[in-house]
C-alpha cells in the first residue's frame, strides 16, 4: 500500500471551510429554527457556546494525538490518563456538596479533579517515564497506560458510589455531567488557552514524537531526549483534558477518533497529525453541539450522545472502506 | 550522489569490559574482561550461541546499557560522557526488532534518522537522501509504501537503509541478515565493505558462519558464560574455538581467501 499526503495546501483549505461551516451553522441555528439571532443571543449566548464547543473539541483531539503517540497505542484517548474520570469525580463532588448557586462549583472541581489525577498518574508513572528507555522495542509506556486506567477505575468508582448517594434532584445534573453537555459551558476561553499553552510545550520538537513512536531505545540513539519529550507530550495532554472536562464534562470519542480520521487523509506527520487533529476535533464538537441542541429542541440532549452517535458509524465506515 | 557524509574516522575501544544480562548487577555474566580494539575501516562479526549476549554487547556500545564493569571509548571520550546528540553521530544502532504502530512510508522511515542528525538541511535534500539509501539497498521502489505492508526481508532493508542513513562512523548492526534473501545478503556484504572503504566501522551480529567470514575482517566469539575470543577472522573462526562455543563440530575448508564451514547435522530420516 502506497502512502501519498494530500497536498498541505488543500488540507488547510479544507480545515479553513469546515471552520467557517462549523461556525455559521452553529451561529445560525437555534432551537426556533435557521435565522440570524438577536444581538444578545449572538453575542452572550450562540457564540461563547460555538467558541467552547470547538476548544473543547480540540483539546480533547490534541490531547488524544498526543496520548496516542507517547503510548506507542492507536487507542489512546484522554480517558486513558484518568484525567478525564479525576476531572468527573471533582466536578460531581462540587455538585454534590456544594450549595446550589455557587459560582463555577463544578468547573473548579473538574480542575481540582483533573490536577489530582495527574499528579497520581505522574508520581507513580514518574519511575518509569524518567528512567526512559525500554530497551526492547515493546512499549515502554505502558506503565503510564496502566496507572492511568487504575486511576480511571477507581475514580469509576468514586462516581458510582456518589450517583448511588445524590438525591433525585442533582442526579440529573449529575449524569448530564457524566454523559458530556456544553449547556452549563459558561466559560469559553480556558479550553482554547489550555489548547494553545499545549501546542507551545509540544510544538518547538513536534517531530521527535514521531520518531519516539519506532521505538524509546532507538529514537535515542538517534539523540532524542526520550524521558523529557514524553514528560513534556504527557502533561501538555492532561492539560488538554482538563481543560476539556472543566468546560464540558465528560465527552468521549472526539480525543480517539480524530486523530485516526485525520490520519485517514494521510497527515500523519506529528507537525500535521497534530494542528488538524484539534481543527478536526473542534470542528466536529461544534457540529454535533449543533445538532444536539436543535434536533428535538426545545429540550436539548447532551452533546456526548450525538458525538457518539454520529461520529462511530462515520469512523467506522472509512476504518473499514480503507481497510478493504 | 556520492556517501554524502564523510565518517570521522574513530576508533572503538572495549577494555576490560564486563556485561550481564538485562544490563542489571544481578544478571547472568555474559561477558567478563572483554578487551577489544576496532579500528576504522575494520568489519567485525559478532558470534554466539543463542543469549551469548551479541544483542547487549551492541546496547553497551551504543550506549544505551551501562557496563557491570570496564570501559567504553569511542573515538577520544568514553560512551557514558557523549551526549546523545553528539553519539547520533557517531554511531547508528540497527535493532532485531522495529515497532511500527502508525502508518508511515518507508522514506520518511529513513528520513528520521538523516534529519536526526543532520537537522541542518532542508526537507528535499532530506527526503532525496532517504531515497536514496532504499535504493542503495534496493528498496528504492518500496519508498513510498507504508511500512506496516512491507514483508520482512523489505522492513530489514528498510531498517539498514535507516542506519546507513544516519551517517555515523560506526555502524552497529543486530542480526542485518534475518530475513534477507542471498541476492541482498551480498548486497549487503558489498555496502558493508564500501563502508570501512571509507573508514567507516562495523560491528555485525550473525549466525551464519559462512556469512561471517564474507562480511568480516575481524570476528568476536561470545560462549555466554564470559569467555570471549577475538581477533581477525581466521584466528577466531577456528573448528576449536567454534565447537567450544556452539557446542556442535565443524568442519572447516580453506579455498583459498575464503573458508568454509559445515555443521555437522543429523542425517537421514
């Protein structure tokens, strides 16, 4: 099988028109139907939502690009750190034990949740990660997959047990929370900053992570800082997620998929993979934020439920046209 | 195109160097007061019984496992006091075994290892240095195939292609002939013998006795319980010291510059 990138060119100019189609759409519709919107619901409503959507979008795609290429595993996603289940066990905890009313409650939570979990993740993994090299050509990270996902189970855990205690009145934010919903994204820039303090860690030595991916012993014999580059990639990752989780709760999907779609097109260089991935990403959750809050409005569903419905035959179907 | 990379002509020099297995203190002893001199322009076959620690010799010389004891020196410093930026340079390491997770095309497979170490160039001098060494090893048509497709005698000319690539003086090569059929075995033999032309070194890990002699002027013999033997190839490939090693008898016959060996196997059903 021969691989041929498609032109850059025509990459960005595709990137450049989903954006612009993500964005009007997303301006345009609401749940009285296609129009432009008041002054007011443009500015105070529509856009701060449309502008969360897609850096939330993107920091979950950054973050999964990241993941995927440390970890060395094609099913790398930010779930996978346990980030994104420390962030839900915060944010829960703040609904739950918070009164009703405090401000940003749940979304100071998700960052206390998330910077916990990571320091976890990292003070156990850090033995592992600073040491290096894995001197086979196995997977050297998979101490930090399987921290992550310890991490993750026994913060499933902690969710369950404060679904089982809540009372019928914050179950149901609650489980909005968990399923994933930009309706209660009050802020919209922390997502987009989070995004760009990432893309400057990783950027300046994007490439180094492809090389990284053949191989820890390798990729330093051909002089790559191997510990310092995955440090690095790993915390510009729960940076990303956390960011992510804070803003929107818990969205799967878009961190897992969007890499792959974008390697699909045959960018698959880090300096590409990377960029297009969180164009992707956000493009994406913008749609599908769309449709989630119009498809049966006035009620509007989570957003997690609509990335999952959409975006899983979509990815399927050209995983396996590809394939065959 | 012309090599394109002058080797710095450097000596390695292995002193009383002690190795065991895994690299760790309480490993089995592999290798005990190995002292070995390779000079530039020398081929050096590295021989062994299974687990005689040909692998974690080589890891020990790129620098990637520290010795139990003794020392290193590539050219005026000692491994452990390069940078790995600077080690790059000088010495390309070619693994058994390559991870290929992503999609991604045998040339810009090799091209990592050029920008690596030459991060100086622009990206199509690099990509038509790539090209360049697949079809050094007649890879050339395989350049844009995704590597993941590639049988394994094609990955393995890939992955020589990578190290050749890198441009550093010494070349550390594990096992380059699993999978590689005779034509390339003498392909092989011939850029392996272009190279010390060149000053350049090489140390090759094989198991074929008979490949050994073709590729080497100089021969270590590891019997994986410490012992060593080394020198130029027809003082270390000897039926003694092979036997000794292998544990099976050989039989040698001198035709002239070259030697061949035979194993005696089991006949009959």
């Amino acid at each position: 099988m021969t691989l041929k990138p498609p032109p850059l060119m025509l990459a960005v100019l595709v990137a450049v028109a989903g954006i612009l189609l993500a964005f009007s759409v997303g301006l345009l519709s609401g749940s009285s139907g296609w129009g432009w919107p008041t002054h007011d619901i443009l500015w105070l409503i529509r856009l701060p939502r449309v502008l969360a959507a897609f850096g939330t979008g993107a920091a979950l795609a950054l973050a999964g690009a990241l993941i995927q290429l440390v970890t060395r595993n094609p099913l790398g996603d930010p779930h996978v750190l346990g980030v994104t289940s420390g962030a839900s066990v915060g944010a829960l905890l703040a609904i739950l034990l918070l009164p009703v009313g405090v401000p940003f409650g749940s979304e100071i939570g998700a960052v206390l949740g998330a910077l916990l979990s990571m320091t976890l993740v990292f003070s156990l993994a850090w033995r592992s990660m600073g040491r290096g090299l894995a001197l086979s050509a196995q997977p050297g990270t998979v101490v930090v997959l399987l921290v992550g996902v310890m991490v993750g189970a026994a913060s499933g855990a902690v969710v369950s047990f404060i679904l089982a205690v809540a009372d019928d009145f914050k179950l149901r934010n609650l489980v909005f929370w968990l399923l994933g919903d930009l309706n209660g994204a009050t802020l919209w820039w922390p997502a987009w900053a989070a995004v760009a303090l990432s893309f400057v860690l990783v950027w300046p030595r994007a490439h180094e992570l492809d090389w990284l991916a053949r191989g820890d012993a390798w990729a330093w014999t051909i002089g790559v800082s191997v510990a310092r580059r995955r440090r690095i990639a790993i915390l510009a990752a729960c940076l990303a997620t956390g960011a992510a989780v804070a803003t929107a709760g818990s969205i799967g999907f878009v961190g897992l998929v969007a890499p792959h779609v974008v390697r699909l097109t045959g960018l698959r260089s880090a300096r590409q993979l990377l960029p297009f991935s969180a164009l992707l990403g956000g493009v994406f959750l913008v749609l599908a934020d769309t449709v989630a809050r119009t498809v049966v409005a006035p009620t509007q569903l989570p957003v997690g439920v609509i990335s999952a419905a959409v975006g899983v035959p979509v990815f399927l179907t050209l995983l396996l046209r590809r394939r065959a | 195109m012309t090599w394109d990379v002058e080797p710095l002509p450097q000596s390695l020099r292995l002193d009383c160097l002690a190795l065991r297995a895994g690299g760790t203190g309480h490993g089995r002893l592999l290798v005990s007061e190995l002292t070995l001199h390779a000079e530039p322009g020398e081929r050096w076959v590295l021989l062994g019984p299974n687990g005689a620690g040909k692998s974690t010799l080589l890891m020990a010389i790129a620098g990637l496992i520290a010795p139990d004891a003794g020392s290193i020196v590539l050219g005026e410093r000692s491994i452990a006091g390069w940078r790995s930026e600077a080690l790059a340079r000088r010495r390309a390491w070619c693994p058994q075994f390559w991870l290929d997770p992503f999609p991604v095309s045998a040339w810009e497979t090799v091209a990592c290892a050029v920008l690596a170490t030459q991060p100086q160039r622009d990206a199509t001098t690099v990509e038509q240095l790539a090209r360049y060494w697949l079809q050094c090893f007649d890879a050339g048509l395989l350049a844009d195939q995704d590597v993941r497709t590639l049988s394994g005698g094609e990955r393995q000319r890939v992955a020589l292609a990578t190290a050749f690539a890198q441009g550093a003086p010494l070349l550390l090569l594990d096992e380059p002939s699993s999978h590689l059929d005779w034509a390339h075995q003498r392909l092989l033999q011939r850029l392996l013998k272009q190279w010390s032309a060149d000053k350049g070194t090489a140390l090759v890990a094989v198991h074929d006795l008979n490949l050994a002699w073709a590729l080497a002027t100089h021969a270590l013999l590891l019997d994986g319980k410490g012992g060593a033997v080394c020198g130029p190839r027809d003082s270390v490939l000897t039926a003694a010291a092979i036997s000794a090693a292998y544990g099976v008898s050989v039989r040698l016959t001198d035709d002239g510059d070259t030697r061949w060996f035979r194993v005696d196997m089991e006949t009959g059903e």
